[in-house]
C-alpha cells in the first residue's frame, strides 16, 4: 500500500485529510477526527529501518495507529507489523505499509483505530 491510497481511504470513510504538523519533518502526517476535537487516529511516518529494529537504514513508510490492547500481542506476530514508533507500546503498532499485509487488513486496523480512539 501506498500514502495515497491509504489517504483516499481516510478521506471517503472518515472525512479526514492527512495534516502535517512539524516543519522539521515534512513526511509525517496525522490523520484525525476534524468533528471529534482533532484527536489522532493514525500518523504515518517515513523513519529509517535501524529505529525499527530492521538492519536495513533505508527510510521505510509506516502507519501507526491504535490497536484493542488484547490484540497487540497477536498483530505483533503478523509480519509487517511492528511495536508501536514513538507511540504507547501497550495501546498502538505500527504497520509497514509496503510489507505484508493486504489493502483490507491495513484498512480494517485502520477502521478499529478510528474507532477506538472516537469520544
């Protein structure tokens, strides 16, 4: 998957666009609940492969979001999912989007970080 497409993806089910908050750096974008007080549901982030434990220091496009905390442990074991990237290790993971998982499993993580972090 793509930015892109996961952009596309907030935009029809969410109404939400992708901010970019820090000028230091351009390529994190946070998706949020624009009726729901700002609060984030997912970031996407460019970060080298070292900070993620992977060997490889090329940059790498993730997406965390937040995750039911009793299912951290199993989504962790899947390939391409990976503890959470400068999030709650307990409450969020981050998902490479151009590894393993299909369009429909990082759409539906997607969806229950949406509404898992709704009023």
């Amino acid at each position: 998957m793509n930015r892109e497409t996961l952009f596309n993806y907030a935009k029809k089910h969410f109404h939400s666009e992708p901010n970019y908050l820090w000028e230091n750096l351009p390529n994190y974008a946070v998706l949020r609940h624009h009726q729901d007080g700002d609060k984030w549901y997912a970031i996407v982030m460019n970060v080298s492969g070292s900070k993620l434990g992977i060997k490889d220091d090329k940059e790498i496009d993730i997406l965390d979001i937040k995750a039911r905390p009793e299912h951290i442990g199993s989504l962790r074991k899947k390939e391409g999912i990976l503890p959470a990237y400068h999030m709650n290790k307990e409450h969020w993971i981050s998902i490479i989007l151009s590894g393993h998982l299909s369009d429909k499993e990082i759409f539906d993580l997607l969806t229950e970080s949406y509404h898992l972090t709704s009023k």
